[in-house]
C-alpha cells in the first residue's frame, strides 16, 4: 500500500465495489445490499479506499429510523464495510471507518448501528451496551450502536428494506 485516498463513492465506481464486496465477503449478498440500498435512495454516507487507482476498500452507512412511540429519530447503520482479502490487517477499514464518523458528525448525525465483531467496531465507539435498549430483527451481542450527542436509548430500529430483501436472496 502506497498512496491510499479515500474519497466519496461515486456512480463509476459501482462495478470495483461490487468485486471488493464479493471478494470480503466470498459471496454476492453484500454487494447486492449495497446496490440495493444505493437504487433505494437509502445511503447517507459511501466512501471508497483507493490504492493507485485501484479501490480496495468500501463502507456505506445507511438511514435507519428508531421509532419511540408516535416519534421517530434518524440515524444510520453501518453496513457494509470491506476491504480486498489482499489488504486485510493493513489500516484501510478503520480509515474508512474513522473518515466517515467525520462526515456523519460535521452532516449531524448523532448515533450510528452496526451489527458486526464487537473487538473490531469497539475500537471505534460502538458497544453493545448502548444498543441493548433498542428492539431489533438483528437484536444480539454483535449489534452496537455509537452516539455523538443527543441520541435515543431505547426505540424500534427500522431498516431500509434493502436488508430484508437483499441479505435473504
């Protein structure tokens, strides 16, 4: 790894993150939720990592909505998050991680969801303890939830229908 970017994902980019997500994932279920939730309008936040020109990493954060009540608050959900086999061990995820929290709090978001290896995403905030009030399909230790100000605790946490639809294919 030499001269690595991370930029905001764009249309041109659909087919190399497609392959990085099927390569991270050994299978085609993550780059259809990322395609689906893009067709959907439901991305808040997609960032690609580049390494000579070559996209080798990718994260998307989607809305999520936490109903409370007659009340709904937005916030977004962490999912997918990938980096080529071949790079693994080698920084890219959490840049990706650490410079999308940036554009999510200077955007105003509040409180991200990820359902994922709580030794990985803690390093960054999450944990499960501020997830555990929220009622969930994915509701178990693996969902997190990180908080930069006023947040709810507690609510049904609604995703877009990308997850129901492209996770069973």
């Amino acid at each position: 790894m030499s001269m690595l970017s991370i930029r905001a994902a764009t249309p041109r980019d659909r087919e190399a993150i497609r392959s990085v997500e099927e390569h991270a994932f050994g299978q085609p279920a993550e780059a259809g939720l990322v395609d689906a939730l893009v067709a959907d309008g439901d991305m808040v936040v997609e960032l690609v990592a580049e390494d000579e020109g070559q996209i080798v990493g990718h994260i998307l954060f989607s809305r999520v909505l936490v109903k409370d009540g007659g009340r709904e608050f937005a916030a977004v959900a962490l999912a997918p998050l990938a980096v080529e086999p071949s790079f693994h061990r080698s920084g890219i995820g959490g840049a990706l991680v650490r410079e999308a929290h940036v554009r999510l709090k200077e955007a105003g978001e509040t409180l991200s969801i990820v359902l994922g290896d709580p030794a990985y995403y803690g390093r960054f905030g999450y944990a499960n303890g501020r997830a555990a009030g929220f009622d969930s399909d994915y509701q178990c230790d693996a969902l997190q939830a990180l908080a930069w100000g006023e947040a709810p605790r507690k609510g049904r946490l609604v995703y877009p229908a990308a997850f129901a639809t492209a996770l069973a294919a």
